[in-house]
C-alpha cells in the first residue's frame, strides 16, 4: 500500500484537518460542504467522496462513509491518520419511541451494538457512548433550531431488511423479541453506523458524535399515524456544522 495515500479513502496527509463531519451517501458531501466557507473538492474512490471547507476560517473535511459499519470503521481509520481529531455523523435514522417524529433531530447519546464491526474493536461489555463534549455541542446546536430533538439511545444493525422485513428471516423471532426489548428500554431511532462510529473513535482517542434526521417512525405508522415530512434533508447537517464550529 501506498503510505502517503490512504489505501481506501484517497487521502493524503496534507488533505486532513483536526475536525471532520462524515456521511454515509456520497451525494450529501458537496451539499454539505456547501453550507460552509470554500468548499473545495478533495478527492472520490469507492464509496468515499471528500470535500473540505471552512468553519471561521478553519479547515474541516467532509467524507462519505458509505453504508454500514466496515465502510465507516475503514474511514475513521484513515481519517484519523491525516491527522482527524473531532468526527460528527450526520445521518439518517427510523424512528423507534412514539415521541419520535419525521423530520425530529435525534442525536445519539449511546448506541445498542446489534452490529458486527464494533465487535472486532472491542468486546461486547464495552459500551458504545458518544463523547461527551461532541453530544453537549449537538444539543445546544438542536436547541436552537427549527426541529424538535431527542438526546438518547439509538439501535444500530448490519441488515437493513432484517428490521423492515424481519418476519421472512429464519432468525425472525430473535429479532422482533429483541425490537421490543430495544423499545421498552426506551431506544429512540435505528441505524447502521453509530455504534461503528464510537467504538472505532473510543479506540482510536478520537471525539465523536451524531446527529440523525428521523425519516420516518415505522411503530408510528404501525400505529395508523401519518406524519407530515418536510424533507428538510440537511437539518442535520446544520447542527453538525454549528456544532462543529464551537468545538473547534
């Protein structure tokens, strides 16, 4: 491999910066990047597209991580070696607790590692927790926003079909006893990368945190509930560059 060029994301030690906001769709970098001062691209292989731009007048990187926790453990690796301090995932989640909104922020405090990854970093007993300092900084950021926000726990898995379609998995009874075990301990939202995301960071020393857009609530719709979308899709984005901007 070549060590001046990071093997995956295509990043050279001269590219990075101390802060970095990370997410999974490719697509979403150069809209985020926009949102910020002198957002320059910086370079795109696989499923990892990186842009950079400003927060009053310092440097922050904008990276895809792509879908699930291998793709976003490789990241957080390599970012870390051009030099990446402070990481904020903006992403998207499937609401969970009844409170729980379209279009609410929900920033996760902790993650349940119903994943694998985090499994090769740390053992199970190891919780997946945010860093304290990123969450405060995502909490006064949502504060002042439009949407409404929940600060909790958030449920994060491999299958993406095993939650929406769980009753056509041979392993279907384990996964809806432990859907409703995740429910009555008062889990927020569903993802794939959080728990990826702060085991890989506790490991590494790196601060990291994550603010989700609630896409949709499906025990809400289960429930007969329709709620309006007003596919605001970077509200998100907004409070991690806030964010991003007071703790650098």
């Amino acid at each position: 491999m070549n060590e001046e060029i990071m093997y995956h994301i295509g990043l050279k030690r001269e590219d990075g910066a101390r802060g970095a906001i990370i997410c999974g769709d490719p697509g979403r970098v150069e809209k985020i990047a926009r949102m910020m001062d002198e957002p320059t691209f910086v370079a795109s292989r696989r499923e990892y597209t990186t842009w950079s731009a400003k927060i009053d007048g310092k440097r922050v990187l904008v990276t895809s991580h792509g879908i699930g926790g291998p793709s976003t453990a490789i990241c957080i690796e390599e970012l870390k070696l051009v030099g990446v301090e402070t990481l904020i995932r903006v992403g998207t989640c499937g609401g969970m607790a009844h409170d729980v909104k379209t279009g609410d922020i929900v920033i996760a405090q902790a993650a349940i590692r119903a994943e694998g990854t985090s499994r090769e970093y740390l053992p199970i007993e190891y919780p997946a927790i945010a860093d304290f300092g990123v969450t405060t900084a995502l909490a006064q950021a949502a504060k002042g926003g439009k949407h409404p926000y929940h600060v909790g726990v958030v449920h994060c898995k491999d299958s993406f079909y095993g939650q929406h379609s769980p009753n056509r998995m041979p392993v279907a009874d384990d996964l809806m006893t432990k859907w409703q075990a995740w429910l009555c301990g008062g889990c927020l939202a569903s993802e794939m990368e959080t728990a990826s995301l702060f085991t890989v960071s506790a490991t590494l020393g790196l601060h990291a945190g994550a603010v989700l857009r609630a896409v949709w609530n499906q025990e809400r719709a289960n429930a007969g509930i329709t709620d309006p979308d007003d596919n605001d899709e970077l509200s998100a984005a907004r409070c991690a560059i806030e964010a991003m901007g007071k703790l650098l």
